[in-house]
C-alpha cells in the first residue's frame, strides 16, 4: 500500500507475517532438496486447476444451441431473396410483354376490321335509317375477333345493332378526337373499364358518295364499335396465374442450392470457429484445414500463420516464466538455511548487545533488523512462487471469526485501543483456511500502521451472506494515481525510494490468499481521510 508520505506502494510488517528466528532456526534443513516431492505436488495441482476451466468451457461449448438468425440462415434467405426478386422481376416483365403483345394483337384486329367493314360501306345521302340499322346488324356480326355492337350518330340521328340507340362506353374524349379530324377521316380507338369490365371502343368517319359528281367526301355520320375484352383479361390473368405458381415451385428448388452454398461458406468459417475454440483451451498446436484460393481460404491459411506464431511465443513466454519461477523458488530454498543459521547468531549478538560499546552495538543491531527482513523477504517469494505454481491449497476449518481476529492482533501485540481499536461482530462462523486468513488481516493492519496514522479500526461483520472485514486508518489516504496499484508487487508510490521497511509483497500475498477463498479485496479512501480496505469472503 502506497501513502503520499510513505516510500513504499504496499508491504508488512516483518511481525505480520513473517516466521521468527526460532521458526528459521527449526527450518534449517528443509531445504529444495530434502523435499523431492514438492514439485510433484506442486505438478499435479496446477495442472488440475489449469484443466478445470477448460472443462468448463468444453461444457459450454458442447451445450451451446444453434442461433435462430445465425450466418446459415441469413445466407439461405438472401438466396431465396434474390430467387424471389428475379421470379417476381421475371414474371412481371412477362406480364407487361404479354399484356401488351394479346390487347395490341386483339386491337389492332379490331380496328382495322371495324375500319375495313366502314369504308366497305355504300350509302349515299340522304340516310334511311331502316337501310343504316340493316347495314349496322351486318357490321356486328361480321365482328373481329369478336362480337362488336356497333352504334351509329349523324347530327341528332342516333341508329345501334342493339336495342339502345347509343352506350355509355362511348366516351366524350373518343368523340370529341373523331369530330375534330372531320376534314381529314381519322379512325380512334380507347380502352374503357365499366363497372369491372374491360371495353375496347372504335369511331371511324365515315365516307359516302354523293349525289353530285359521285366524289366521295367526308360527312358528319361517324360510326362506333363496341367490343368487350374481358376473354382477354381472363387469358392475361390465367398467364399471372401460371408464372405465380411456377415461382412458388422454383423458390423451393432454389432452396437447394442456397443449402449448398451456405454449407460450403459455413464449413470453414465453422472450422475456425472450433479451431479458435480449441486454441482458447489451450491447444496452440491447432491448425485448419485451407485449400482452394478464395477468400476464406486466405483466411485460414492467415489463422494458421498466426496460430503458429502464437504457440512459439507463448512456449517461449512460459519457458521464460517457468526459469524465473524456478529461479526464485531455488534461490528462496536455497537462502533459507544460511538465514537460519543467520538468524540464530543475530539472536545470541542482540542478547550481548548491551554489553558492547556503543558503536558495536548499533552495528550488531543493524545486522539483526536487516537480517530479519532478508527472513521475512524470502518467506515471501517462497509464498508468492507457490501461488504462481498454483500449488497453495486451502486447509479449511470451521472457526469463529472474531476470536481469530483477536488472536491475529494479541499474536502481534496490537492490543492498545489507541493503537489498534477492534470493532467485532460476535457469533459470525465461517469456513476458512486460519493460518492464510491470519495473513490476511495481519498484513493488513501492519500496512496501516506502517503508511497510514493510528489509530487502525478493524471491523468484522456479516453482511448476508458475506464476510466483511474492513481495515481504516486516520492517514493521508492513498494516491488517485496509486491505488490501481496498491496489490502489484514491489510497486513504490515514490519510485525514487529504493528502501522500505516491509518485503514490498504483503498486499499481493493478501489479495491472493483472498482470491483462494473465493472473495476479494479492495482499497479505497474514506471521506473523511484516511485508507480503507475491504475484504469480502463468501460464508
């Protein structure tokens, strides 16, 4: 933990954790090498807590459920989209050709026999209009290519092949086109819908020989034709009919290949989705299967170069890693023995210190205090290098949170109120491990009273079902910029101060002793100034 005036960003009390004299002295031959199966069992553990979250991850992996718009289905309806759009296109477009092609075909066989059937007419003036209605009747019923009814108007005269003298078919528009071309003969034509029904209505000027001279000109007498089309709207709705049906047969066919080809660019982007599976547990020697030279061909081929270039970094990061653990793992082993012996002379020199002089004295001191931390430093990497090999284990027992609290603070000697003011819930049990829960409270009040002000407040409580223990001092706080930092190893707040009185690991080691209990630990400022850190422990 890292105060604005102290040097170091976190660590303890040599008292707080660290073994005594005496405890190094029994601990002299326990060196790395009178224990040949520590590393074996440190082996076999992390192995087992590396391959559970695998495990899991295979468990989710293997019940995960197909998505309902995944990339198949999206591929697999753009497909029949596109088929739809080119049915649909394809069948309106025959449509309109269609329809086009049958009215021309039935209209212009229509005008052109109506208008064939007029100028074979020969009546001079003035009209009878028995003799009109006689040669009207002929008209209708030499009608192409059907049945017309044919009406005929000159001036107020008004003579049909039916029993109505005029239709209401006939449009002012057709009319008023005719008569406006009188001089010069001019036939019209329009296509009229009545009450749902399709009309095709002809005018045709008609030209009679006169009297006089015998030249023909033309009169007022126009004649109309009235012809329905509804036969031919029935043949261009039977055509509608036919391609809508004929879509609905080539949508389903065209499903086929749309499954083909959603199969064909899902196989590989699902080899790559296991193979980024496998790779997340663990298996950097995965490779994907790449062949042709399309896109996600390249694609894989990139997943491959990469994948081999993550699994030779990463086997030289934990080769690295490996080397430096067992570096400070050795090195530990290794310093414990001459620390004991150490140790155990600096005890007889601090008992004869008071008859030395002065100078002497201080020195033999010195030596003592430096030797003790040296003790408390190497303890430390031994603890932290366990946690690394992922060999520290929890040996739990059901206590009484209180009283282990006190036992941490009476084992220390911070029983003064004004140094160390306890407020704790009685009757909270919880399954702990009490030796690495000792740890964790010890070096969390030593913290406090190293960096921060007396005095330190220790409280314990329940909260559901929780474990809260919170340490606060009446210090200047933690730095904003520091308390990121405050559980990192041998971080300083005051890079420049390379000595501290603790290892530089006490909060490290609590954070992970916490982290083993399945809870966790925070640091934060209180309002009214002063650190505070909380642990939170499932009960």
């Amino acid at each position: 933990m890292a105060r604005t005036p102290g040097p170091k960003a976190h660590g303890t009390d040599p008292a707080a954790h660290g073994p005594g004299p005496a405890a190094y002295a029994h601990a002299a031959g326990a060196t790395r090498g009178t224990d040949p199966e520590h590393g074996a069992r440190e082996a076999v553990a992390a192995a087992r807590e590396e391959d559970a979250p695998s495990r899991g991850r295979r468990g989710r992996a293997r019940g995960r459920r197909p998505r309902p718009f995944g990339l198949r289905t999206r591929l697999v309806f753009a497909f029949l989209l596109v088929a739809a759009v080119g049915c649909g296109t394809t069948a309106a477009l025959t449509y309109r050709a269609a329809r086009s092609a049958i009215l021309e075909q039935t209209q212009n066989t229509a005008v052109s026999a109506f208008r064939q059937q007029v100028e074979d007419l020969n009546i001079t003036l003035p009209l009878d209009e028995d003799s009109l209605r006689d040669r009207l009747l002929h008209i209708a019923r030499q009608g192409k290519p059907r049945p017309w009814r044919v009406y005929a108007e000159y001036g107020t005269l008004r003579v049909s092949s039916t029993d109505r003298p005029t239709s209401s078919v006939l449009t002012p528009e057709l009319r008023a086109r005719v008569h406006a071309r009188e001089t010069t003969p001019h036939t019209g034509f329009q296509r009229v819908v009545r009450h749902g029904t399709p009309y095709l209505t002809i005018a045709v000027p008609a030209v009679f020989l006169t009297e006089v001279g015998g030249e023909p000109r033309p009169t007022g007498l126009v004649l109309y034709a009235v012809m329905e089309l509804g036969e031919d709207e029935a043949n261009i709705e039977a055509l509608v009919t036919a391609a809508r049906d004929g879509a609905l047969p080539a949508l389903a066919i065209a499903l086929i290949p749309a499954l083909i080809a959603a199969r064909g660019v899902l196989r590989p982007v699902r080899e790559l989705r296991h193979a980024a599976a496998s790779m997340g547990r663990g298996r950097l020697d995965t490779r994907i299967h790449a062949k042709g030279s399309d896109e996600l061909a390249d694609l894989a081929r990139t997943f491959n170069e990469s994948a081999a270039e993550l699994e030779r970094s990463v086997t030289e990061l934990r080769r690295a890693e490996a080397r430096a653990r067992r570096f400070a793992s050795d090195v530990s082993h290794e310093l414990r023995t001459p620390l004991a012996g150490m140790l155990a002379v600096t005890e007889v020199l601090d008992e004869d210190a008071g008859t030395l002089d002065d100078d002497t004295a201080r020195a033999v001191r010195l030596i003592s205090a430096e030797t003790v931390k040296l003790a408390v430093l190497v303890e430390d990497l031994m603890e932290i290098s366990r946690f690394d090999a992922r060999a520290a284990e929890l040996h739990t027992d059901e206590v009484d949170v209180a009283d282990c609290v006190r036992k941490t603070l009476s084992s220390r000697r911070w029983t003064d109120p004004q140094q160390v003011h306890a407020l704790l819930d009685e009757g909270i049990r919880a399954r702990i491990d009490p030796r690495r829960f000792d740890v964790v409270v010890a070096n969390l009040v030593g913290n406090a009273l190293r960096h921060g002000r007396a005095p330190v407040t220790v409280r314990v409580r329940a909260d559901g079902g929780t474990l809260v223990v919170q340490v606060s001092d009446r210090g200047p706080g933690i730095h904003p910029d520091v308390l990121p930092h405050v559980f990192e190893r041998f971080y300083k707040a005051d890079p420049a101060r390379a000595r501290s009185a603790g290892s530089g690991l006490g909060l490290a080691i609590t954070e992970e002793n916490v982290r083993l209990h399945g809870g966790t630990v925070e640091a934060a400022n209180q309002p009214a100034g002063g650190a505070v850190f909380t642990v939170r422990i499932p009960l």
